[in-house]
C-alpha cells in the first residue's frame, strides 16, 4: 500500500490554522454585567437614585444588606431576577451591557398577561460607578 505522504509545510499550515482559532476562541470575552452601579428609578419623568448595586457574573447584591441576592440570566435579554423583591424582574438589553448608563425596565412577574415581559411596569437606569 502506498500512502500520501504530507509535506511538512503542509502540517504547519494546519498546525497554525488550529493554533489561531483556538486563540481566537479564547480572546472572546462573554458579556456579562460586572461592577457597581447606582441605579435610578423614574418616577414622574425624575429619576431618583435608590442604592447601589454590585453585579458579579451571574448574582448581583445590593449595598443594602436587608435585599436579598438575585440572579442574572444571559439570553437575547439580560433578565435580573430577584430585584428588590421576588415578583420583579429587570430587563436590558445586550446591546447596552458595555455602556456606562444602562436602561432598565422593571416587570412584574404577577401579572394577569402571559408574557409578564411584555408589559413594562416600570423603568430605570444602572449608572457605572468608576
């Protein structure tokens, strides 16, 4: 039997190409809420600032120690869970996980519709704490 014999310039260019992608692969970082926020909530068009936040991959506390934790889940929304009380639930965007002031939308997980996400009970703002 005879068989193919590869050229070593051949097994580099295979050996580069799995070396590139498996870099390329470990370069991505995940978006993911990290570090603390003052977060606002609007009422009557004025936003007030209620407390400050720490976001750590997937739990967020609050400074105030009576809060309880929460979880966050990562989909095609962020959801944080747990907000302030249990029938809460934040919602933002991915596209706005970067930014330093983030747009929220509270929903209210007993509500009468289907999809609580659908109806926005309230909203606010996380703002970078630097």
């Amino acid at each position: 039997m005879k068989f193919i014999e590869e050229k070593p310039l051949d097994v580099m260019k295979y050996f580069i190409l799995i070396i590139a992608l498996i870099s390329f692969n470990l370069n991505q970082d995940t978006d993911k809420l990290n570090g603390r926020y003052n977060y606002l909530i609007e009422d009557n068009n004025v936003y007030i600032q209620k407390d400050k936040i720490t976001f750590k991959d997937s739990v967020f506390v609050f400074d105030n120690k009576y809060m309880p934790k929460g979880k966050i889940s990562y989909g095609n929304v962020i959801l944080l869970d747990n907000f302030i009380n249990t029938d809460l639930i934040i919602s933002i965007s991915k596209d706005q996980i970067k930014k330093d002031t983030i747009p929220f939308y509270m929903h209210d997980k007993k509500h009468r519709v289907m999809n609580y996400l659908d109806i926005v009970v309230g909203k606010g703002k996380l703002i970078r704490i630097k």
